[in-house]
C-alpha cells in the first residue's frame, strides 16, 4: 500500500485488509471452537499477506487494482468455495461462506475502482 498515491484507493485496500484478517480471525476461532489449532504459517492469513507482497511489486495504481482483484478472486472466492466442498458442519459452512460474500464485494469494489 506505500506505493499507492490515491488515497482513495489507499483507503479501500486498507479497509480489505482489515476485512481479511477479520476472516482469518473468525476462521480461526472456528478451528478453535472445534479442538483444531489454526495454522500460523501459510492458511488464508498467509496466502493474503503473500498476495499483498505481491501486489506492492508495481507503482502503477491500475496494475495493483488488477493483482489485488486476482489475489481476491482465487484466495478469497475460489479457495473458500473449495472449503465448501467439503465435509463442513452448518457452522463452519456459515462463516466459509460470510468469508465468500466479502471476497466477492471487495471483487466488485476493485472491479468498480478499474472502471
């Protein structure tokens, strides 16, 4: 996010941000809640700040809108639906799919920012 000069769009990546680790937190309570250790290392905490590393590569404001839609899109939207497609208890389904709802609204958001 050093790299953005739109505060605007600074702001924006800065507020998904914070919704990722919200995610990342309430996926891990659910591990909690069901005698699982969450892990520290890679998990949706670890692809995302890869993902943001990646993103801060560039200067051009347009090609850091297009990474973060790709890093959204296939960590936040296509790797929670393959937890879906697992053997998940109402519970675990439900905050999978909260984490899907707001991969997909920050999707539309960049998409918006691209427009």
């Amino acid at each position: 996010m050093q790299r953005l000069d739109d505060v605007q769009v600074k702001q924006k990546f800065q507020s998904m941000q914070q919704q990722a680790k919200q995610n990342a937190q309430k996926l891990a309570e659910r591990i909690q809640n069901l005698n699982g250790v969450p892990a520290d290392s890679e998990g949706v905490s670890g692809k995302m700040h890869s993902f943001m590393h990646k993103v801060m590569l560039t200067n051009d404001t347009r090609e850091i809108i297009k990474d973060a839609l790709k890093g959204v899109d296939q960590y936040g939207v296509e790797y929670s639906e393959e937890l879906l497609r697992g053997d998940l208890d109402p519970e675990s389904k439900k905050v999978v799919e909260e984490v899907i709802e707001t991969s997909r609204m920050q999707a539309e958001v960049l998409r918006n920012l691209l427009h």
